[in-house]
C-alpha cells in the first residue's frame, strides 16, 4: 500500500505491508472562480448588511487577516475585500491590514508578501499585532471568569472592522476561524493566558468539534462580543488548501455555517481506537514547527489506544521552535507526569502546548520523522526519532501481535477522526 502524506512544502511516498485504514474527511473539490464566488458572498452575506452598504468614503478601515501558521488564502481572500471596499468609495489610504498574530512572532516583509501578494504589501498599511506590547492595546470589557480583556487598539478604534480566517476544527477550541481572529488573534498576552490556563484546557469539552459547553470557546466568543467586527469573511479548506466554502456576515451567523459545513466535511466516525496511527500535520505552514506540530498529534491520540503509539511525518523546519516558551518549558521536566504537575493558577506563554503534549505522552508513544528537529529536541520534548516511517510502523505492527490495528491520517488535522460510541 503506497501512501503519499504532507511534508514540509513536498511529499513523502511510503509503501506498508499489510492492512491499514486510511482515514480522511470528505474530498471536496476546490471551489471554480473562488474570487468571484467571495465578492458575491459579500454582497449577499448572513445576518448583516452587505459590505459596501456598511462602508463610507471617510471610514478608517481595519482588517485582520491569520498569521503564517495557517493556510488561509489571505492572498484571494484580502484583495477581494480591498476591491470591494475601494467600489464602495473606500480610500487606499483609510485601509490598514493587520496580522493576527496572537502570541506568535512577527513576519518578515518577505512572508508578509508570500501571504498577501506582493500589490497588497507595496501598495496598503501592513500592521503586525504584539500581544507584548501594552500601548497598543485597549481594554475591552471582562469575561465572567475575571479575565480581561485587552485588544489592539487599532483595531478597536477602527470605524469599520473586518475579520477573516479558515474555519477548521481545533484541538482545544473546538473550530478555528470565527472569533478565534479576536481572542487569541489580536488579543494582549494576558488575555490570551488566562484563556489558555490548565484549567480550561483540561476541561473534557475543550476539544475537537466542541464549542457549546467548551470553556475556552464560549470566553473567546464572549471577549468578541465587547468590540464585534463590523463583517466576518471565513473560508473552508480541502487538503490540497483550495476553497471550498465561503462563509460571510455577521460573526456567530458567518462562523456557525461555516463550523457545521466543516463539521460534515473533516469530522470522522470510526468503530474502534487503533494500536497504531500514521499522521502528519498537514505539510507546510501548519508543519514549521513541533509546537505547531502538537495539533496533529492530538488529532491523531483520539483515536489511538491506550499504550499504542502514533507515527508522525513533520518538518519542523523551524525546530521546536527558538522563539516562545515552549522549549523551556519543555526542558523544565523530565516527563510528562512532573509537567503536568507544575501547573498552577498562574499561566505562563505556550504552556498550553506543553500540556496538550504531556496529555499525549502518557496516553501514547510517540515517534517523529522530522529533518529539523535533532536528538536532542525529540528527547527534550520526550519523543522517539523515526528514521524510516514504514520500518517503525513494522516495527510496532510485531511489538503489538499480528492482529494490530493500524490507521493512517495523511491529512493530518484536516481530518478529525473519533470513536463512536458503544
């Protein structure tokens, strides 16, 4: 069985032996003319007044677009909005982008151009959010578990205020995109922690496909509401990161269309959890780094028995990475049991990555094919190298008896696979 899975910006072909389920969502193909179908969603959008009837010529406009962690075609989904605000009168001028970077680094002027087209970046205010940056942040309102919440103020003192994104399911989020853009998107780190914190993050809702019940979503939806978008542009993505919905209007409408059409394409039912599971995260730009990498390897432990083990492909081109806190976090313990011990009331930046990952270590092995990441990473982060994926699948196929069940994930977290119930 030749199977072909995301890596880093090309592909791996391996070939195994024996049986293996393979597990992917729906194959949808990628929306014709994905343009044009945006410029008439926003013309005829969920819940709200179109887009140009919102837009005056004076109106100091602000749209928050994903950082580079994420496949969203910012390059189709930015000039579409731009064209559309400039025939409603809008000025080139009154139009800012910014990066939502939540807690992550900044992009050079180079990636800024990969991600928007190059016309965008020469032509339009580019701004990059600093969830670090006190200044640039206003209060906004309090969630009623006591967080605070501090948005960037351009964003907020914006006249006209748009919010893109891809909706995909999320591993503790239950759905990206929708007001996820806000909080952590353009959110102050503090915010953001106190989002992220141990307790919410151990919440059983605070998974795959949840969002009602789940603590996390229901305080980002809520720190939305105390400085709503104006309009809210999400798309769909298939596994080749084509189009394959638009979802467009008010916030909630646009991004609970969006999460059930998604739901229905990548939520997958299985019988029962398998001894071992292949997996990816999906190949460039989700794969950059092992803390980015965490998400495929949740995906993947929902289906993975208790003492099985998951084999993962990912580039880790940027290691684990050097920037943010989870490699010291990390390297803080020696296993997953004293990682997850120390955390206490007071959140610190990427911990929530760290837990997720120790969550995984004790449910499963873990073995990484991984050309960025060296012996000393992998042992840091309390996983075992994988030198060739199919010789480790065989490996672990004779450790767990010739009837093993084996699944394979060539999506990686495009496809949330999840045990039915008995």
């Amino acid at each position: 069985m030749e199977i072909r899975l995301p890596y880093g910006k090309e592909y791996l072909f391996i070939t195994l032996d024996g049986e293996a389920d393979i597990i992917t969502g729906k194959d949808l193909p990628a929306l014709d003319s994905a343009y044009e179908k945006i410029l008439q969603a926003l013309r005829r959008p969920l819940n709200c007044r179109p887009l140009r009837e919102q837009v005056s010529p004076a109106d100091r406009i602000v749209i928050v677009h994903t950082d580079i962690t994420r496949a969203t075609p910012n390059y189709i989904l930015i000039p579409a909005i731009i064209d559309e605000l400039l025939d409603s009168g809008a000025e080139e001028k009154n139009i800012t982008l910014l990066n939502g970077t939540g807690s992550h680094r900044g992009q050079s002027r180079d990636e800024l151009a990969v991600m928007l087209g190059e016309e965008v970046v020469q032509c339009y205010r580019v701004i990059q959010h600093d969830a670090f940056d006190p200044p640039g942040l206003v209060f906004t309102g309090r969630t009623e578990s006591g967080n605070d919440i501090y948005l960037n103020r351009e964003y907020v003192e914006a006249d006209i205020r748009i919010v893109t994104g891809f909706i995909e399911p999320h591993f503790f989020a239950g759905f990206s995109g929708g007001p996820k853009a806000l909080l952590p998107g353009i959110a102050g780190i503090e915010s953001i922690m106190a989002n992220h914190n141990a307790i919410h993050i151990s919440s059983p809702c605070a998974t795959w496909g949840i969002t009602t019940g789940n603590p996390l979503w229901e305080e980002i939806a809520r720190a939305a509401s105390f400085a709503m978008p104006h309009f809210c542009l999400n798309v769909s993505l298939n596994a080749d990161k084509g189009i394959t919905g638009i979802f467009a209007g008010e916030l909630f409408s646009a991004h609970a269309e969006g999460c059930a059409f998604v739901a229905n394409q990548a939520m997958v039912p299985v019988l029962q959890p398998y001894d071992i599971v292949v997996t990816t995260n999906s190949g460039y730009p989700l794969d950059q780094n092992l803390y980015q990498a965490v998400k495929g390897l949740s995906a993947a432990a929902g289906i993975t028995k208790k003492g099985g083990a998951i084999v993962m492909a990912a580039a880790c081109a940027e290691g684990m990475p050097d920037h943010g806190n989870f490699r010291n976090i990390l390297e803080a313990h020696d296993d997953p049991q004293s990682l997850l011990r120390s955390l206490g009331p007071n959140t610190v930046p990427d911990q929530w990555q760290a837990q997720i990952l120790a969550k995984i270590l004790l449910h499963c092995s873990v073995y990484l094919y991984s050309g960025g990441l060296d012996d000393d990473d992998l042992k840091t982060a309390m996983i075992q190298r994988c030198g060739n994926i199919a010789d480790t699948v065989e490996k672990l196929r004779a450790a767990y008896g010739g009837n093993a069940r084996i699944a394979v994930m060539p999506e990686g977290p495009l496809t949330i696979p999840y045990v039915m119930p008995a």
